[in-house]
C-alpha cells in the first residue's frame, strides 16, 4: 500500500511568541509540495504571548489548528497532543525555536516517501553550542554501540508514517522520547534515509533541551532500551515484513 503524499506537521512551542511565525512559515512553504497537509501549533502553557500568535496565525493560515495546553507539560507532552489531532498519512514535528533553516526542513518533507522513516541529523554541528554537541556525540555513540547502527542523530524530527508513530512505545516523559520511538522503530526493521539539516541559532531566547534533569533522562532510557530489546528480547513493535522488491507488505495499521 502507496501512502499519499499527506503530513501532519506539529509545531510545539513554549514561550517561542518571537520565533513562532517564522518557524510557521518556513513549514508552510516546505509543505505546499504535497497533496495536503495541517500545521499543529501546540502551545505548551506559555506566559510570553505566544498563546496570541499562535492564534493569529490560525486566524490568517487555513491549515494550522492551535491547541493549548493550560500549562507547561513538556515536549513529550506536546508530541503527544499533536500525534492524537493528526489527520494526514506521515507525522512529523518542526519546532518553534526556528532553529532549523527553511532549507532543511524543505530537504526532509522532500524526502518523505522514499523510506519508511525520514531520519534528519545535524550537518553543521560547529553551528550549535558545544555543550549540545558533546551531549549528542556522547549520547548518539552510545547508541550506536548498544546497538550496532551507524546513525549520526537519534533526537531528531523524524517523519514517520501516522499510523506507525501511534504504536511506537513512549515510557520516558522526558526530552528523550523521540530517541525511544526511533529506536523501537529501527529494532522493527523499518528502513530509513538520513537527511542533513541545517543548525540555526535562535534569534531570541535560549534552548529548553539542556538541562540537568534531561542528561539524566537520557541515560536513563538508553539504558532501559538496551536491557529491554537487547537482553530480554522485548519486541513491543512486530518486525515488518517485505516482499522481494524490498517493500512492506503490510503497514502498520492504526
């Protein structure tokens, strides 16, 4: 089965009322090449009027839905709230820090389609903090260790398709969530592309990701992803299953 070329783009945003529009407007332009698509702003309980531009972009853009969360609950929390209004075939989350270039969130939506998951990493790492890059050398290097891959991001804004990001097992509440659901996918046998993304540092206020409470999470979650699939062999997500061409043969339904 051919999905249509349809996306459900999540925008979460949280004291972002200076970035938003822009990000907003950098996923309009990279989402017009397909049949049809949604924006999904989740404002996640801000305080700095992003409530406010979210609600006017609405009012001017007929594709963005708003939802707000009447306080902080994190950006697994958003993630959620976005996966549960989408209506498109893939499913996929720009953030709205706008610290991805227009470029690159074009080069990952073109790229949709032409694997199971679209798996985007960092190709200008001198354009981000250093503290960020040792955090992500570290923790992409465990991974690829535990598991044997060679993928050069895991916390990246994966495109899956809908039905598949629905049934991927989330257990941390933290940041690192995305890391759990693309290894779940991978340990399944979904194929991937990796695209390269364009690192842009925020034109106001600063990352919500580093913190002390992350780090932490992150090891965490490595670990217990390592002794559930590796150890005991736990496999929540059914291997797939291709024909000869290499295709699935049956996607995962939702």
């Amino acid at each position: 089965m051919t999905l249509r070329r349809t996306i459900s783009i999540l925008v979460p945003a949280y004291n972002e009322a200076r970035n938003l529009a822009g990000a907003v407007r950098d996923v309009m332009h990279a989402a017009s090449r397909f049949d049809d698509f949604e924006i999904l702003i989740v404002n996640d309980g801000s305080i700095d009027g992003t409530a406010e531009v979210a609600e006017r972009l609405a009012q001017e853009i007929p594709q963005v839905t708003v939802i707000h969360h009447p306080r902080n609950l994190g950006f697994a929390a958003a993630y959620r709230t976005g996966l549960v209004q989408a209506r498109m075939d893939y499913f996929t989350f720009v953030p709205g820090d706008h610290e991805i270039t227009s470029e690159s969130v074009r080069d990952i939506f073109n790229a949709v389609g032409s694997a199971d998951l679209v798996v985007p990493y960092h190709a200008t790492p001198w354009a981000r903090a250093w503290h960020r890059r040792v955090l992500t050398w570290i923790s992409t290097t465990q991974l690829n260790l535990l598991f044997g891959w060679r993928l050069r991001y895991y916390q990246g804004p994966t495109v899956y398709s809908t039905a598949l990001a629905r049934v991927l097992p989330v257990t941390t509440q933290g940041f690192f969530f995305a890391t759990e659901m693309l290894v779940h996918a991978l340990s399944a046998g979904y194929d991937y592309t990796e695209i390269g993304l364009c690192h842009q540092e925020r034109a106001y206020g600063r990352s919500k990701a580093i913190a002390l409470s992350n780090i932490v999470n992150a090891q965490k979650t490595i670990a217990r992803l390592w002794w559930n699939i590796r150890v005991k062999h736990l496999r929540p997500v059914p291997q797939v299953t291709r024909d000869a061409a290499g295709k699935l043969l049956e996607r995962v339904k939702s």
